[in-house]
C-alpha cells in the first residue's frame, strides 16, 4: 500500500510513540514481530481490511472487534495501540506505522535496511557500493535486500525505511513524457490563442 507524506508523517508519530512504550517494558522485539504479523494477516484478509479501515463501521463495534481478536493474542502494548489507532479513525495507517515503528527500532539499534529493486540481478561490486556508500552516509551496519523488477528497464528502486529514492530507467521515462506531455499541452495551448486572434483579426 502506498502512502502519501501526510500520512506517513502520521505514521512516524504513532511509530515513535509504540516504540518509546515498547523500549520502556522491554518489549521491542515483541512488538516489531507482532506488528509484522498482524499487518501480514491484514494483508491476506481483504475483507477483514476493509472492516479496518471502512469509515460505515461503528468505532464501538471495531473495538469490541479489536479486543475479542486480539486481547490475549498479542501483547497489551499492540492491543491498546490498535484502539488508539481505531478512536482516531487511523486504522488504515496500520501498515505505514509497521513500517515506520522498524525504521525507527532499526535506527535506534544503529542498523539500516536498504531494500533494492532492480531490473535485472545486482553484481556483487554494485551490492558492496551500495552498502559502502549507505554505511558511510549514516553510520549504521546496512542490511542489504533484492528484488527483482524487470518493469523497471534499467536502474534501480531504493527504499531505506519508509524513504524511496527512484533511479530507474522507468522513471526517467516517465519524467520524460510528463515534460514532452507539458510542453506539447501549452504549444496546444498557445496554438489555440493564436487561432483566436487570428481569427478575430
């Protein structure tokens, strides 16, 4: 799913908060496992995301809902966290917020994870540049992911965390045709006035 700034700005603040709870009763671990977990049966559950995030359900309902499935499955921390998200009306963040809270559990552990897309397999000098210029630009130990894209054409997709950097192929070409898009709709544009004039002339 994809978020928008605004959205993950909000994120961040409920991710930082979960952790400062998680860091105070030891539980960080704990929570960044459960979090992955729910947000994957979120994932294969449609119906029950659609339950999550629909602004017709009643938010009663939802959190009678929330504690009858998950008190005493997951720990208070994930449990109240979810109601806080439900009274909100924020439920739809619940993935962003996975997200942020390991981005942050990540940093706070003095590691990064730098998840690559590429077209095509990445050579080992290109895995060891990477995970140089990344380790020297933060300071921290860089765990390195691939995933192939070949929509991608060339290039490469970074996300460290919930940041993306886009290098690709695919996206300079769509840069490409915004602008010639650009250009071509105010030559139309100005073409258009001219007409005008000239046939007011």
């Amino acid at each position: 799913m994809k978020f928008d700034d605004q959205e993950l700005a909000l994120a961040r603040v409920y991710a930082a908060a979960v952790l400062a709870l998680a860091v105070e009763q030891n539980l960080a671990d704990t929570l960044r496992e459960e979090l992955a977990d729910l947000v994957e049966y979120v994932g294969k559950t449609p119906d029950f995301a659609g339950y999550l995030s629909s602004p017709t359900v009643d938010d009663d309902a939802r959190k009678t809902a929330i504690e009858k499935l998950f008190r005493g499955r997951y720990s208070d921390v994930l449990v109240d966290t979810l109601q806080v998200l439900n009274r909100n009306g924020r439920l739809a963040l619940l993935e962003a917020v996975s997200q942020c809270f390991r981005t942050a559990d990540d940093l706070r552990r003095n590691r990064m994870t730098v998840a690559v897309r590429s077209a095509s397999p990445l050579s080992e000098t290109a895995r060891v540049q990477l995970r140089d210029l990344f380790a020297k630009r933060s300071a921290c130990e860089i765990e390195l992911t691939e995933s192939i894209d070949e929509s991608l054409i060339g290039g490469v997709v970074v996300l460290l965390g919930d940041q993306k950097l886009d290098v690709s192929v695919a996206r300079q070409l769509a840069v490409m045709e915004e602008k010639l898009l650009d250009r071509a709709s105010r030559e139309l544009h100005a073409g258009h006035h001219y007409l005008e004039e000239s046939a007011a002339s």
